[in-house]
C-alpha cells in the first residue's frame, strides 16, 4: 500500500474534484458520511454523549458534516467549533451553514479555556480540530483544551490524524498532540502512524475509503510504502517441480565465537527452513560439535581458531554469504573481516558485530558488493550512521548511507522500515515478542536463504521481513508475547508461508499499537 505525502494528498483532491465533476464540498460530504457510517456501524444507536470538536478549516468541515449526520440518525452530539484563527476555509463554512439547518442545538464557540465543556469518561470525543495542512503548533489555550481531553479519559476518536500532529516531522510538544484512541485515516494511512516518536499518539488506526481518483492512486509513485501480505504475495517464487537442492543455492553462514554459537544455529537453521537448497555453516573449532549435533542438516567449516574466526577461507562458491552473527569483534576477527571483504564478491547479509566492525572501521564499507542488506538494531544503526535528533532526522541519514553505499538498510523494530536509496518500506507484520535474544539471528537466515534462492536482495528483504514478522504473529497463540523465543519463530515458517494462501479474518489495513497495554476494555465495547 502506498502512503502519500501531503503534497500529494492535496494533488489527489484537487484531481478527483476535477475529474469526477464534483465540488471541493462534495467531496468532503463524503469524508464524512464514511466516518459517519464506521461510526453508526459500531454504536448502532447507542446514546452515549459524542463530543464533536471542529477546527475552522477542511478538517474542521469534515468533522461538521459527521456531526450533522449523527444529528439526524438520532444521537446525542454536542458539536463545538475551536475557534483557533479567523481564517475558516469555504468548505468549513458550507458546513456550517448545513448544520444550522437541521438542528436548534448550533454548534458552541471555544475561545479559551474557561469555554471547554465537562466530559465524563464514558463520552466520546471526536477529534476534528486539526489536518494535515498543520504546518505549527498549537496556541497555548487549544493545547489546553487537548489535555482536557486527555485527563478526561474519554474514548477518543481523530479524524485523519490526531491533531496536532504533523505530517512530516515530529510535534515540539507532546501536550499538543491528541493522544487518540483511534484514527480514521482517509485513504491510506499515514507515515507518523508508523514511527516511534509518533505512533504513540494514536493506539489504533483504520483506513476510509473516500473514492479518491483510482488513476491517480495507482500511477502516482510515493516515497513510503507499507508491506503486507498482498504487497508480498507477487514476490513468492514457488517451488519447480523439478527442482533439486542445487536449484535453491548454497547459503554459507560466517559467525559466532566461544559462547556464542548459537546465534550461527539460529541463522543457519532459518537459511534451510525458508527454503536454501544447501546451507553450510563457518565457526570456530569450538562450534564443530555442537553445529553437527544440533542441526545435522547442516555442513561445517571451521576456522583454525578454537574460539573465533581469524582466517576466513572456503572451497566452494556460495550464492550469498551471511556474516557477522555472535562473531564478536577482537582484532584477529577484524583483521580476517577485513581481508575477506577485499576480496568477497558474493552477496552479504550482515548482522551484529559485522554491522559493529563496519561502524569501527568505515573504510571498509566500501569493499560492500552493491545491494549489501545491513540488518541493525538502533544502537547498531546509531553506530553507523551517527546520532540523530528525531525518527526523520534518522531517516534522512539512513537514506543519505544506504545511497553512498549502495545497501540496503533495515532498521530493525516495531514496523521495521528497510531503507533503499529513495524509499521506505514498512513492514506490517510482528509484534513484541520478537524483542527477545536470536530473533534478529533468524532475521539474517530467513533473508540469506532468500536471496540464496534467486530473489533479488530487496525483494528478499522485503518478504523476509514480512514472514518473519509473521511467524511470531502465528505463534503467540501458543506462546504469546513473553514466552516466545527465536527458535519458535524458525518452527512457525511453514505456516507463515501457508497463511500467505489463506483469506485474511481481518482487514489488513487495520493497526493496532500492541506494545502500549493501555486498552480500556469498557471503551472498546462502545466504539
């Protein structure tokens, strides 16, 4: 799915009002008889007290033609106008007009903070103060006002986004934000929903769909996209029915150090099960034993070294090479790192103290084969690429690495984002029991054994991430989040792969944030 910038997201309004003949109001009435039906749909009736605030612009009108039509089906709104500037835009004040005319209650003036109303915790707030257009923050009484309803503890509902957040950076102030329950988000969602410092401020979002002009939505290339399981099913390459264990490439596997030969069993094990035709395994001395009993599939070279690696040579040519897992990073292992990236043509997946050797010793990421994937965690990244002020500012350094070296970056996490030159991928599947030792070790396999079968490194990245992901999704049934471990999600790639094929219970394009545990059940039985 393909998440817009807001300067295309006004170039999508202004093309559908253009070519399906409508007016700019029109288009709106729709907006909000969409929020309107998600609405009916879930309350079927109930008079539960729905505060609606508007702004004084396009969001604010949206919010005006949801009230006046849950006016007319009959439910308790009181609508309130947050008179934030004196600027209201043409279709804010069509809106107006619309509702004074089908209810004596008009919608009450909010000029300061002695203006707000009393709201009970079992009310619903509807959020419709500010959209995308919001390009500075909030004026002290409207920030004021959202605390209100954030100590209010009402459900909270926004329109689009919650307001006072941005678009395209992160808001100076988290007091001027609505912190919402749930967003509806017209069209598709959008990218704030999706980073750390700002996923926080909406638990749940959910996906209208407006009728934006289908030409536009299709041809228009963006920047960010989200990976799902429809984006990913194009990529899957089934097995031949020919096919033998040459025909699915050779994964090699460098890694691990005294104590730490798990981490290349993980990587290894992953490399098969997702599918490698061979996979063979490169440890230390002390790694021979345990490789050969623990994973007999396997083959096993060893270094000369009894503890580490420090002299990395093979008679064989690999189809990929993944590198860097529980390695370590003592100068013997630096130096056999060094001397097989100058010669290395092969492809590399590279993990941990790869990724830290790289970060110590930048020149020689410019030995990297092009389409090199690099899989960091934050603190790995930050070793990288440098610290950043926020998540964009970590963007645009990601993407300023990934263009001078030509690799792919995965910054590994809730909605692990791989970086590739001009864009963003967000993946959709996993959840917090993936914040456990190895899971990032079986990451490495399933996306070595990928590319070992001839996808392309960016595709494998892609569908890697999202199998992974949703390994552990299907696992927690049996393990959930806090007993889950990396050997769980390497069992449940068979049935990733097999739930490609199967028709999804929910929409996709829902997104729940599952890390906060503030879900207020009572709430929820409402909305």
């Amino acid at each position: 799915m393909k998440i817009f910038s807001k300067e295309q997201i006004y170039e999508a309004d202004r093309l559908t009002v253009e070519k399906q003949g409508i007016t700019s109001a029109d288009l709106m009435e729709r907006a909000g008889i969409q929020i309107f039906n998600w609405m009916h749909s879930k309350m079927e009736g109930a008079q539960v007290p729905i505060h609606v605030f508007c702004g004084i612009g396009n969001n604010g009108g949206d919010g005006l033609v949801l009230s006046r039509h849950l006016i007319t089906h009959g439910y308790n709104v009181i609508t309130y106008v947050v008179n934030c500037s004196d600027n209201r835009s043409k279709d804010f004040l069509i809106n107006y007009d619309r509702i004074k005319n089908v209810t004596k209650k008009w919608p009450i003036l909010l000029k300061c903070k002695n203006d707000f109303p009393e709201i009970g915790k079992d009310d619903i707030i509807v959020d419709a103060v500010f959209g995308i257009g919001l390009n500075r923050a909030a004026d002290e009484w409207v920030k004021t006002l959202f605390q209100h309803f954030r100590t209010s503890l009402a459900f909270t509902l926004s329109i689009d986004m919650p307001s006072g957040l941005y678009v395209d950076r992160t808001p100076e102030d988290e007091d001027g934000v609505v912190w919402a329950n749930f967003t509806l988000s017209f069209q598709t969602p959008k990218f704030v929903f999706f980073l750390p410092d700002t996923a926080k401020f909406t638990e749940q979002w959910d996906v209208l769909d407006i009728g934006i002009d289908n030409e536009f939505l299709i041809a228009t290339e963006t920047e960010v996209e989200l990976i799902g399981r429809y984006e990913v099913l194009p990529l899957y390459r089934p097995k031949d029915k020919f096919d033998h264990k040459g025909s699915n490439g050779h994964s090699l596997i460098i890694g691990g150090s005294y104590g730490k030969i798990g981490s290349v069993l993980l990587a290894s094990k992953a490399a098969l099960t997702i599918g490698a035709g061979l996979v063979t395994a490169f440890v230390p001395r002390c790694g021979y034993n345990i490789v050969q009993t623990a994973f007999p599939e396997a083959m096993v070279i060893t270094d000369d070294h009894e503890e580490l690696i420090s002299n990395i040579q093979f008679d064989f040519q690999p189809s990929v090479i993944g590198i860097g897992v529980g390695v370590g990073t003592l100068a013997k292992t630096v130096h056999a790192f060094e001397s097989f990236l100058k010669k290395n043509k092969t492809p590399l997946v590279i993990d941990a103290d790869g990724l830290n050797i790289l970060a110590k010793n930048k020149t020689l990421l410019k030995l990297l084969p092009e389409y090199s994937v690099l899989t960091p965690h934050p603190k790995e990244l930050e070793r990288l690429i440098g610290k950043w002020k926020d998540d964009f500012d970590k963007l645009k350094k990601t993407k300023a690495f990934s263009k001078k070296y030509n690799a792919i970056v995965v910054i590994k996490g809730a909605n692990t984002i791989t970086v590739f030159i001009d864009k963003y991928f967000i993946n959709t599947t996993g959840n917090p029991g993936l914040a456990t030792a190895g899971s990032g070790d079986v990451l490495t396999g399933v996306i070595t054994g990928l590319i070992s079968q001839g996808y392309k490194p960016l595709d494998a990245t892609l569908f890697g991430i999202y199998l992974h992901g949703r390994s552990a999704d299907l696992a927690l049934a049996t393990y959930g989040y806090h007993s889950l471990i990396a050997s769980n999600v390497i069992h449940y790639l068979k049935d990733a792969f097999m739930d490609l094929f199967k028709e999804p219970e929910e929409p996709l394009v829902t997104q729940e944030n599952e890390n906060d545990g503030k879900d207020d059940e009572d709430k929820e039985l409402i909305i």
